[in-house]
C-alpha cells in the first residue's frame, strides 16, 4: 500500500449497479495505471421464501471500501414462493445491510455511495409518522459505515440524525450546465433570455444555486394542496401558481431532485407555456418515471417541453434512454473523482461546489457563441 492512500481501495457494486461500477474502476485503474480491477465479487442470493443472505467471495480485510447501491433499482428480479418479484428499495438497503454485515467489520473504513438517498422524501415529521431516512442513518452508522455520499438529497438536513458520521450532498449542477450546453449550443445564459425555475417551495435552494452562479432570476411554483384527502399517501395537488416575473419569451429550465409520476413536471410546463415561455428544459437528478412515459410523449409532442436531463447515477430502462426528449447525464467519471480523493485522504471540496467550473464552462460558451456570430 502506498503510503499516500487511506488503505487499499475496493468498490463493490450492489445488484444493478454493475455497469456503473464498472466504468469508475475503469477510471480508477487508468489514473492509477493499474492492471488489477479494484471490484470485490458479492452475492445477495434468495432462499425460496424470499429471504435472503449476503456473501462476499474475497478479502476485505483492511479495505477502505466503497459500496455503491441504488435502492431505486426496479429492474432487479427475485424469485419467491414460485413467483418473480421486482426489488423494491427495501430490499436493497436490506440488501446492502447484509453486505456490510458479511464484512464483520474487518474493512479499515466503509463508505457508501447512495446516489437516490433511501427513504429521503421520508425526512420529517409531519403527523404522527415514522421518520424512515434518519432511521436508515442511524442504522448505518451502528453497522460501521462512516461515510455516504448521496446526490442531490430532498433534504440534506436529515443529515442531523448521525452528526458525528460523515454525510457528503454532492450536487450535479455542473454536468447538467455540460449537457445542457453539448445538446442545445444556442442557449444563452443573458438574464433577460433565460430563467431557472423552481415546481415547488422544497425545491427553492437547487434552483437558486443555479440562479445565484450564474447571475439570472428564479421562479417557483406553489403547490395548493387539498390536506382533506390522502391519495398515495401525500394529499393531492389541486393547482400550481406561479411567483417570479414574466417568463414570455425566454428559455426556461426547470430544476428538481427527481421526476417520480411526471405529473406536476407536465403541469407546470404548460402552465409555463400559457405564460409565453419560449424553450422549457427540465433538469433533475433522477428520472423514476413510475407511470410510464406516455404521458412525457405526448407532452413532448404537443410542444409542452423540449428536453429532460437526468443522471445515469439511478436505474432507467431502456426505453427512457431511446427517447428523442430524453438526454443522460453521466456521473461516472465524476463519482471516480469523489472516491479516489476520499481515498487519498484529499478535500472534496471543489467537487461539491463547482462554481469555478462551472465559470469556465460560460466563459467557453461565450467565446463559442460569439465566434459563431463572426
């Protein structure tokens, strides 16, 4: 071991995490110019009533582990009692659990990368409920995990629940601005052609990060919900009004953590439309699309949007990735940085806040486009 990192590095990739792991330790062993994959081969298998148990085929003893898991993974399969059953992201984290509990703590550290944080809309207490994301951190940190590195958390201040344990939020503002800039090279970013806007009140710091950086104005929606009814176990919106200045005329991009049914999304670009918004994009970390996509196609052809970005840190089928309104965001790289400075004992500061990239990247946009007028 050199003497410059923390301990060996390992990753482990939990079920349908594979090719994402993948190509981060791809990246890892290039940097470090090494033959050998830093990947430990794990089993999670299932008895036939559905239980299950975690298996780790090869040492991890003085390992600084690092443990990807997408708890949001609905393309995983199990068989139980005879029949097939989707993993629901209660079966990953317990999944996950079992993982660390094989390593019987013989790993030097354990750190885990859980892009969608498990169970992180359930981060308060609103009525007499259970508060499932603080539970989960705590669970964790007594299991010996130091560390997790989420993306973009509903809310990063359930973090507050295992305050001696480390809790990184990393935003993806910058590789959305990259994507952004690589499908759509005409966008200006002038305040007067271009506004971020928030679909809700929770949302407002994503959106005025964003604002704030690069020196335009925000926007935001207020939900007015019907608190009488329950449906799904949240009470149903019945209208959203916007609050900010005129959006006639100019690009719009929408910003969110996550697009979950889509149907506030699509409410909220056609009411951007009924105010005369030029181009509306929409930026969010995670695309779960749980009620398909045909209410997206059709939106898209009645001209309600003109493209969804979302990251590759979560599980999307096929057919997302093949959609014309669709663009991927990958992370992979960015993660591979995350994990070799948090391995080398390096501050990770600048990648949680890239604001100096995040410059250059508008300044290369303003040369580009003013080229492009000579």
């Amino acid at each position: 071991m050199e003497n410059e990192y923390f301990g060996d590095l390992a990753l482990i990739g939990m079920k349908g995490t594979e090719k994402f792991v993948k190509r981060v330790d791809e990246y890892l062993r290039q940097w470090r110019k090494s033959d050998d994959t830093y990947i430990i081969d794990v089993d999670c298998p299932r008895f036939g009533t559905g239980e299950g148990k975690g298996i780790i085929k090869q040492s991890v003893r003085g390992k600084d582990l690092f443990i990807y898991v997408d708890c949001f993974n609905y393309g995983v399969q199990y068989k139980m009692f005879g029949q097939m059953n989707r993993m629901s992201p209660d079966d990953h984290f317990q999944d996950l659990k079992r993982i660390i509990g094989a390593c019987e703590r013989k790993t030097r550290r354990i750190s885990v990368v859980m892009p969608m944080l498990y169970e992180g809309r359930q981060h308060r207490r609103a009525a007499r409920e259970s508060l499932d994301c603080a539970t989960a951190l705590q669970e964790l940190e007594s299991m010996g995990v130091t560390d997790l590195i989420t993306f973009d958390a509903h809310d990063s201040r359930v973090q507050n629940a295992t305050p001696a344990n480390g809790f990184e939020n990393v935003r993806t503002t910058y590789q959305m601005l990259k994507s952004l800039v690589r499908e759509f090279p005409d966008i200006s970013f002038d305040p007067d052609k271009i506004m971020f806007v928030s679909p809700d009140e929770g949302g407002m710091a994503r959106t005025i990060y964003y604002s704030s950086v690069l020196g335009v104005e925000v926007g935001t929606f207020y939900k007015r919900r019907n608190y009488s009814v329950i449906i799904d176990g949240r009470n149903p919106i019945e209208a959203h009004e916007f609050l900010g200045h005129s959006v006639e005329g100019r690009d719009i991009i929408v910003v969110d953590d996550m697009i979950s049914s889509g149907d506030s999304m699509l409410d909220i670009t056609q009411k951007l439309k009924e105010l005369g918004a030029k181009r509306i994009f929409m930026f969010c970390s995670f695309g779960l699309f749980t009620n398909g996509l045909e209410k997206f196609d059709k939106a898209y052809e009645d001209g309600l949007f003109d493209r969804i970005f979302t990251t590759n840190l979560n599980y999307r089928p096929a057919e997302v990735i093949a959609r014309p309104w669709y663009t991927e965001v990958s992370l992979c790289k960015y993660v591979a940085y995350i994990v070799d400075s948090i391995n080398r004992n390096h501050t990770i500061s600048d990648l949680l806040d890239p604001v100096t990239r995040i410059h250059a990247l508008m300044d290369r946009v303003k040369l580009q486009q003013e080229g492009d007028e000579e």
